[in-house]
C-alpha cells in the first residue's frame, strides 16, 4: 500500500471516531483516545514500521513520524520515477537489436513508472515503439 492512500484511509477513520485533533494537533482529550488513533495508524502502516511507531509517546508523534519517513521514501520514488520518464524520452533503437529486445526494454520501463506510481498512457508507449522500430 502506497503512503498516499494509506494516509487517507488513516485520515477518514480517525475523522470519523473524531480522533483527528488528536494525531494533527496533538490534542489529547484523554490516554484513550490517543491510543485509539495510534492503533488506526499502526493498523495501515507495513510490518516493518510497527515496532517503532508504536513505540512513541503519542499518536501526533507516530503520525509525524510516519511523515517524516515516507517524505524521504517519496522523493526516492519521484527522483527515480524522473530518471525512467527520460530513460523513456530518450529510448532509441539499438544498432544489431532484435524488435523483442526493443520492446522488453520499453516494456522494462514502462513497468518501473507504473511500479512507482507515475504510469504512461498505451497510446504513448506505442507512439513511441512505432517511432523507434525501423
């Protein structure tokens, strides 16, 4: 699960128990309602993630945590996602390459950015194989 969708299925159930304030704002009505909104967080967070998120004193502090670690993760994600959208502007057919090997190498990238969030349209992909192929 993305960080993207998994912060607002977070948002949505923490607006709907009213537990929002407690994880933005860091509004403690009570040890309850914190620890209802750190178990909404640590229910949409990765395995890996748990032992320590859970670890921190409040749900605002897991929660700004949580941020601060994906931030990093996403511009990883974006920086890579640029060096295949040029990859793919920039793809040319090799001299001796055979047309399936063309077509795996763009199938390649196209696959990387679509892993990575950031797809191409069908239309795009086959303008460019019918653009590169001789």
């Amino acid at each position: 699960m993305n960080y993207t969708k998994s912060a607002l299925i977070m948002r949505v159930r923490q607006q709907a128990q009213g537990l929002l304030e407690v994880v933005e704002h860091g509004a403690v009505i009570d040890y309850h309602d914190d620890r209802e909104a750190l178990g909404i967080i640590l229910q949409a967070v990765p395995p890996e993630m748990l032992r320590s998120l859970a670890a921190k004193d409040s749900a605002k502090e897991a929660w700004d945590a949580l941020k601060t670690l994906r931030m990093g993760s996403e511009r990883v994600c974006e920086d890579r996602a640029q060096t295949h959208r040029l990859d793919f502007e920039n793809l040319q057919f090799k001299d001796e390459e055979r047309m399936e090997e063309f077509a795996l190498r763009l199938t390649s990238i196209v696959n990387d950015l679509e892993a990575l969030g950031d797809g191409i349209t069908e239309r795009k992909v086959v303008r460019k194989f019918l653009c590169c192929v001789p």
